[in-house]
C-alpha cells in the first residue's frame, strides 16, 4: 500500500512539474503530458482501490450511512409534525369559511325579510 502511495505521488508530482515547466507547445511535449496524465491516474487509481477497499474506510463508510439514517428519521418526524399542523390549519381554514357561509346566508335570508 504504501510503495503505491509513494508512486502515485511521484505520478503526481512528475506530471505538475511537466506542465508547469514546458514553454513552447510542441508536439513532443504534447505526448509527454498525456503520457503523464496516463500513468499518473492509473498509479492513483490503483491506490485509490486499496484505499477504498480498507477497513477504515468500511468503517467510515458504516458511520456516514449510519448518520444519514439519523438525519432521514429526523426529517421525517419533522414533516409529520408540518403535515399535521397543515391538517390542523385546514380544518380550522373550513371551519371558518362554513361560518362565514352560514352569516352570509343568514344576511340574505334577513334582506329579503326586510
């Protein structure tokens, strides 16, 4: 694991060097840094395998989908508790629109008495 950390930061380091260093745009130099760029992501690709593929980073894994469970539970008791206080707010919305019904037809009924 490490012999493959130290080359992918060597790929790394090698392929900034030759990017920041070339001055001209020739066609050499083209294929250098493509060249570059190739070994470079396969050596850290293949330190990056081993290093998702660790026990830490299961571990880490495990407590990241554990938080985000938490979090989902949290938000739900959250949008219970705004779809029963909507409920609440409509109920009380009827109720008022029926007495304000029953007044106005109340009024009618007493113009046309008068």
């Amino acid at each position: 694991m490490k012999q493959h950390r130290f080359w992918a930061w060597g790929a790394v380091i090698c392929m900034v060097m030759v990017m920041i260093t070339r001055k001209e745009e020739s066609l050499m130099m083209k294929h250098y840094v493509k060249l570059a760029c190739f070994v470079g992501g396969a050596l850290f690709g293949s330190a990056g395998v081993k290093l998702l593929a660790s026990k830490d980073a299961k571990k880490a894994y495990t407590h990241i989908t554990a938080a985000g469970l938490r979090m989902k539970d949290s938000v739900m008791e959250t949008v219970t508790s705004v779809q029963e206080n909507a409920a609440d707010i409509l109920a009380a919305a009827k109720d008022i629109n029926e007495a304000r019904a029953a007044k106005e037809a109340e009024a009618q009924v007493e113009g046309q008495e008068a």
